[in-house]
C-alpha cells in the first residue's frame, strides 16, 4: 500500500490544483511563488508582507503559524501538552518562522505548503530510531547507509529549523546516542561513531533505548513536557527478538499512555524503508494495515520505491528525495500526509481529531479524559474553538496579533449563542484545510 503524494504533485497531477493564494512556480517548484513574489500573510487589501533577510513575522502570518498548530494539537489530541498559554510561546518563537521559510523552499525546492507544515514538528521532541545492522552497510554495495546519512542530515536541519532542541537519535545495536542534534554535521559525527553490525532488534530495542527512557518513563512521573515522535529507519524486518516485539512495544506504551493525563497522543510512530528489500517492505505494510495499530502509526516505503510509483502515475510525478523526507516526517503527525488505499476507502473520521481509534479529540483548551481542569485554561471556552480554516491565502481572521479577535479562541470569550459544543460538534463546521482527511485524489 503506497501513500498519495497528493500534496507534493505538480498541478493537475492526480485532480491538484494551485494553493489557494499561490501563483503558479516555475517547472519543478512544486507550486513555489515567483522570485521577488509576496510571502504568506501579504495582500488582501492591504500592503505585502515586507521582504529581505531577518524580518520577523507579521500579525497575520503569526496567526497563520497559530491555525496550523491548533489543527494538529486537535487532530492529534494534544490539548493536555499545550493549554493556551504554552501555545502561545510556541507561537512566538516562529517570529523569525518567515525566512526559514523561504530557506527551506530553496533548499528542498518545494511550495510554501510543504514548507510550513514543517513547523509542526516545533510541537514535538523528535527521536530518529535507527537501524545499524550489519545489512546497512554491506547490503546494494553501500546504497543503503548513503541514504540512511542523507535521511538523517536532512530530517535533522528541516527539525532545527522552528524548534532549537533539535532532534535525538537512538540506534537499534549500537550504544551510541545523539541529543540536540540539529544539523548534518552533527548526525554526520555521530553515525560516523557507529559500526553497523549485527541484527534487527527492532521492537526490543525500540521499548528499551527510546520509548521506556524517553516516554513511559517521563510520563509516569508527570515529566513528559511534549509528545514524542518516534521516526524508525530501517532496511529490514526484525530479527534476534521475538516474534511480535513491535507490535507489543507500540501497544504497551500507547495503552500505559492512556492511562494519564497526557493520553494516547503522547507517541507518534513513523517507520521508513531504506533500501529494497521485499521482506522489510512486507513487514511494513502489514504493520501499516494492522486492525488495531495501524491508526497509531505511518509507514512509507524506500524513496526507489515510492519514486518508481509516482514516475509509472497518471500524469508522471517527480517524486525528490526531499519530499519523500517531508512525508517521512509528518505522516505520522498530519493525517493528510498519511492518506492510504485502506484508509481513503474507510468512512470519514469525524472532524475534531478521532483518528486512529483515539476517540473524540476535547475541545481546545479542555482537558482530557476525565482529568480535572489545569488551572488558568481549563474553562476558557472561546480558546477552544479555532475558527475554521479557509486554506493558504485566504485573509486571516484575527485582527491582529495583539488586538483581541471577536469571539475566536485567541478572545479567552465564550463562543457565540447556539454555536456551543466541542470543536468539531453542532455549530462549528469541520476544518477544510489542516487537520482534516484529504479527499481521495486517485
């Protein structure tokens, strides 16, 4: 089962269209506004955003940074991980959000889109899970480690881009370990330590070096400050570890989450192919459509693969490695990036978050599951209910920055008359842009 890459296609591949309030690029630019062409949060009646090295962001992007979070915090039922307030500083570290940006366009050659759901990740502490078998290495003459250290590089930079904690790396055999790694050079340094060498631990290893440390642990002393994503690089299935390892790894920390005050969207799983091998590619899949875990993580399979799919599609797609990585990175995070065969022929989610069997996702700004208010946002009613989206360059409709919005989620004001009810219920209509499942494009 392949994902669609309906975000990331040229228009008019598979029924695209341009985003709304982009001009279309130039061949190969995805979508990516003209040189010289107004950043998002310009126009509408007003002047354009400023341009040139070191602006910050204006009110009206910062209120776009916002929407997008919001979106993730419902879809993935992270209220618990960020009450306004740390929303809020969230938000205000994206001030200088605009250039990295455009950085991130240029380097990776993608539209603005694409761009900015980077930004998501500033929402979680990312852990690269990474096989070093000895098949890494010596396996399609070297092929696969190459790829495995451009992964890496790449998954790195992007990260560090909207949140300096930069991201952590685990290795399967290997003791080596990696913090705050925020670049290419640094994921560079530290593979360049390990010898790749050995089996597939995956699951046992997966429980011991990343979720019993970094997530079961913190979560039962009230430490876990932000939802873990989880991204495994592997080459292929496990092996040196009991059958079923994986599976029982993923479901005893999801369920031991669910049991606090944090919930099931504590983890996110990823788990991306490098190289070819059959087997590896069927044990993924299988993962992928698994009945009860299946909702509760992502898998794509190896670049060579993917790209072999979009080249033989109607029209022909050039899938780049960079935006086989962008998928990689936020399948697991943004439903729209995860939309596959078994799940576009499934019902609808409803809107508000239920994906993956979690249930109906509060609303913002309220607790969950039975756990009594936070203090300072528990009963702040119009924080909870974002304004529906209307897409990229749709004019913004908060005021401003600083200015108190009209009954929006930013006023901390109760929602009008006969529009009550958690976000996603009676009164407000489900998101048409992030944090709803995409239409079928295929």
């Amino acid at each position: 089962v392949y994902p669609c890459f309906h975000r990331f296609v040229h228009y008019g591949s598979y029924g695209a269209y341009p985003p709304q309030g982009h001009q279309q690029g130039p061949p190969g630019q995805y979508g990516a506004p003209p040189p010289g062409g107004a950043p998002y949060g310009g126009g509408y009646g007003g002047a354009p955003a400023p341009s040139g090295p070191g602006r910050h962001a204006t009110p009206q992007e910062l209120s776009a940074y916002r929407n997008l979070l919001i979106a993730t915090i419902q879809e993935r039922q992270l209220q618990s991980f960020y009450p306004p307030d740390k929303l809020e500083n969230v938000v205000r570290g994206l001030e200088n959000a605009p250039d990295r940006i455009q950085q991130l366009m240029r380097e990776w050659n993608v539209g603005q889109e694409v761009a900015m759901d980077v930004i998501k990740l500033s929402l979680f502490d990312t852990v690269l899970y990474v096989d070093d078998s000895g098949s890494i290495q010596f396996e399609e003459d070297g092929s696969r480690l190459t790829q495995l250290r451009q992964i890496l590089g790449l998954i790195s930079t992007a990260a560090s881009k909207f949140d300096q904690d930069g991201v952590s790396i685990r290795f399967m055999n290997s003791d080596e370990r990696g913090d705050h790694i925020r670049s290419r050079e640094d994921a560079e340094a530290l593979v360049s330590r390990v010898r790749f060498s050995g089996l597939t631990p995956m699951g046992t290893s997966l429980k011991n070096k990343v979720l019993d440390p970094l997530v079961a642990g913190p979560a039962r002393s009230g430490r876990l400050e932000k939802p873990v994503l989880v991204i495994t690089i592997t080459d292929g299935q496990p092996a040196g570890e009991p059958h079923g390892a994986v599976k029982d790894a993923i479901r005893s920390v999801t369920d031991e989450l669910a049991r606090t005050r944090y919930g099931r969207g504590g983890v996110s799983f990823q788990f991306a192919q490098v190289g070819t091998d059959l087997h590896a590619r069927q044990f993924l899949a299988k993962l992928d459509e698994d009945p009860i875990l299946g909702g509760l993580i992502d898998c794509t399979s190896s670049f060579e693969v993917e790209q072999d799919e979009m080249a033989r599609a109607n029209p022909p797609v050039n899938l780049t490695r960079e935006l086989w990585v962008a998928k990689v990175m936020l399948g697991a995070i943004d439903a729209s990036y995860d939309t596959k065969d078994e799940k576009s022929q499934a019902p609808p989610p409803p809107a508000g978050g239920q994906y993956g069997g979690y249930g109906q996702a509060p609303a913002y700004g309220q607790p969950q599951g039975g756990y009594p208010p936070q203090q300072g946002y528990g009963g702040q009613q119009g924080y909870a209910h974002p304004p529906p989206q209307q897409g990229y360059g749709q004019p913004p409709q908060q005021q401003g920055y600083a200015q108190p919005p009209q009954q929006q989620y930013g006023g901390y004001s109760s929602p009008p008359p006969g529009q009550g009810g958690p976000y996603g219920q009676p009164g407000y209509p489900p998101q048409q842009g992030y944090g709803a499942p995409p239409p079928r494009r295929y």
